[in-house]
C-alpha cells in the first residue's frame, strides 16, 4: 500500500482537511516548524510519546475533567461522552503535544476533552497566549454548519517532573445546525507572546499541531414543540452591553417554535415574518435565562444591562426593568450563549436560534420555562 493511502486509511481524515497553520504577520519573530505526518504501530507510537491512530476503547473516564468543567454533579454528563475509534494526530514538532482525553456532546453542542503538553525546552515567559481552536474539518457550509460558536479554556495547568508543562482544556463549540454528522479537528498553531502594555505580539512558537476526530457519544437532546408568540426586545448588535440604553431597544414579533434541551445545553429556536426579518437581522434579543419549577432562575452575568437614567438594570420576565440588585449564585449559571440566524432567501422568513451552555449539569427535568428578549417559553 502506498504511504499516502496507508495514512489515510489509518487516519480517516484526509490532508485537505486540516488547514494550514496561520502565517506569521510581517516583522513578527517566530520559530516556524515543518508538519509532518508519522504512521507507526500503536504500540511503538505510545513508547515513542508520538500517537497518531488509535483505536480507543469506551466508554472513557473523564471524572476528572468533568469535576474540574462542572462540579461535582455530572452524572447524566457521564453518560455523554466517549472516545471516538480513530483519532488522527498531525505535528510539525515535539515541542508541542495534543492528547485527546475525551469527548462529549448532544445534537448542538460538541465538548473536547485534550491535554496540551508544552516541552521544557519551550522557555515560557510570565504572559502568553496558547493559540487553540476546535472546529468541523473543512469549511463549516461544507458539513452543514452555517453558523457555530467555539470557545476553550484551562481546567488545570501542572508541571512535569521532565520539566514539561501540561495543560488540560475543555474545548466547546455550537451549532443551531445539528453537529453529529461533521468531524473535527483540535488545532494548536503556536504560542504567542504579548508583554504589559505592547500594541504588538510575538509568536514565541509557530507551528501546526492537530488532531482530527469523528463524533460517537450518546446524544440525550429532548426536542420539545413550541409555539409561542410575542414581541422579543432586542438591540444593535453593534453595541456592548454597558452601551445600552432604553433607546437603543426595538421590539421584534417572533414566533419561538422549537426548545432543544439536555443536561449540557438549552437551544430556542424562533421565526420573524419577512415583513420584520431586516429588524430581526439588526438587532439580537437582549438577555435569554431559564427559570426551574423552585423558581430559581438561571442566568448569565452579562445579560445585565445599563440605562442612563436608572444606572444598572435586568430585564424581568413580564417584561419591565427594576435596579439590579446583589443576586444569590445559583447551582447553575449560564457560561456561553452563541446566537444568530438567517433567511433562505429575499422572499424566506428569518429563522434565529440560541444556544446556552452552562458551569454545572442543567437539570432538566426541573425546567419549567426560558426566556429569550423578554418573552417566557413554558416548557414544563
């Protein structure tokens, strides 16, 4: 067999589908590595402390991540995830290691598990930057994903008795068009350095280290019918949410026709008529939170808004505003929200979605509404 279809055979991703590592900016200092790909047994790869394909077996323990991303309630959270069978891993050196741990995930939402391992002999300086991203494998309209949302972040950070430092991250990304059909890719493109109160960085390291998954995990989304009608109170895009007034707020008719829900994520879904579709392409609905059967309400702390003339103020659910006072936390908060839409065409109504992910597992049994721009949705 020739090398290039051993690889692909072995991996499942083929080379089109991981981009090249971003270009340097000019004038900017870097170490550049070459790429390369490395087919060996599994067992030689794991002695080496180069993998490239395994065949992984579930399901996975991923207590510790889980504990570290969500607390100590995680059960149903358990039961999501997996580790997919062939994971392609692609290096341009050994300064930098990506190990997959795990993934989990429903039908919008997707969760990588992975350790960044960078070598002791990567000197980092107090400051840095880990350039990291998850997202699908080409490009997102190439896999029936037209709008998504990433982001990632350190669950810990830890030394190495060689000298190594290991970081172990959860990273997440949403889609309003359904996630399980797509592979993805884990992408690490250097390190980049930006010293107290420089206009400019400066790529410590550069280079391209991936690896490239399929989804497998047991997807527990409820779809649950709506049809509710009202006005959504929304704002500019445009502006941040301590530029907001009571000016600046439009109201837009919608029609929220769809919640999906699961332990990890809680999407509503709505429709605006073409008469109101340019109103709803302007502006997003202002604040989204979830209300539980106790009468707890989950929300997040930049849905607060600002007036100019009563200072700090919430939306409430009925729709009026007070003076935001100090709130208890609750068990669960609202870390992400990634929201959007779009028109199949000139004549089509709008159809906009958002997805909130939260700090703790979401029970969803005790869920009896969300509301979105000021409008409740019951659920229960």
């Amino acid at each position: 067999m020739k090398r290039e279809n051993m690889e692909n055979a072995l991996t499942g991703v083929k080379d089109m589908y991981i981009q090249e590592a971003a270009q340097t900016g000019e004038g900017k200092k870097h170490t550049r590595l070459r790429k390369k790909w490395i087919v060996i047994p599994v067992a030689a790869a794991m002695m080496a402390g180069m993998m490239l394909t395994v065949n992984a077996i579930a399901p996975v323990d991923l207590g510790f991540y889980l504990k570290a991303a969500y607390g100590d309630s995680y059960a149903m959270l358990d039961e999501m995830t997996a580790m997919p069978d062939n994971v392609a891993y692609r290096s341009s050196g050994e300064e930098i290691t990506l190990e997959l741990k795990g993934i989990m995930g429903d039908s919008q939402t997707v969760v990588a598990f992975v350790d960044v391992t960078v070598a002791a002999d990567v000197s980092l300086p107090e400051h840095y930057i880990l350039d990291m991203k998850l997202e699908p494998t080409g490009l997102p309209w190439e896999k029936g994903l037209s709008s998504y949302g990433s982001a990632w972040g350190d669950l810990d950070r830890r030394a190495n008795p060689d000298g190594s430092t290991t970081f172990s991250c959860k990273m997440t990304i949403r889609s309003r068009d359904g996630v399980m059909a797509s592979k993805y890719a884990v992408k690490c493109s250097g390190i980049r350095v930006r010293e107290e109160n420089a206009e400019t960085e400066t790529m410590l390291l550069e280079g391209e280290w991936n690896l490239a998954f399929g989804l497998n995990y047991k997807d527990l989304t409820q779809v649950i019918a709506a049809d509710t009608s009202g006005e959504l109170m929304s704002c500019s895009q445009m502006l941040l949410p301590e530029e907001i007034t009571e000016a600046d707020l439009v109201s837009v008719p919608a029609q929220v026709y769809e919640v999906r829900m699961s332990p990890l994520s809680l999407g509503v879904y709505w429709m605006v008529d073409t008469e109101h579709k340019n109103l709803a392409m302007e502006n997003s609905p202002l604040g989204c939170t979830v209300t539980l059967r106790d009468g707890t309400v989950i929300t997040k702390e930049q849905d607060i808004l600002y007036d100019a003339v009563h200072g700090l103020i919430k939306l409430e659910q009925d729709g009026t505003w007070r003076p935001a006072g100090e709130e208890e936390k609750t068990a669960v908060s609202i870390t992400g929200r990634n929201e959007g839409g779009r028109a199949e065409g000139h004549e089509a109504p709008y159809y906009g979605h958002c997805i909130l992910t939260f700090d703790a597992e979401l029970p969803v049994d005790e869920v009896e509404s969300v509301t979105i721009g000021g409008l409740v949705v019951p659920l229960g």
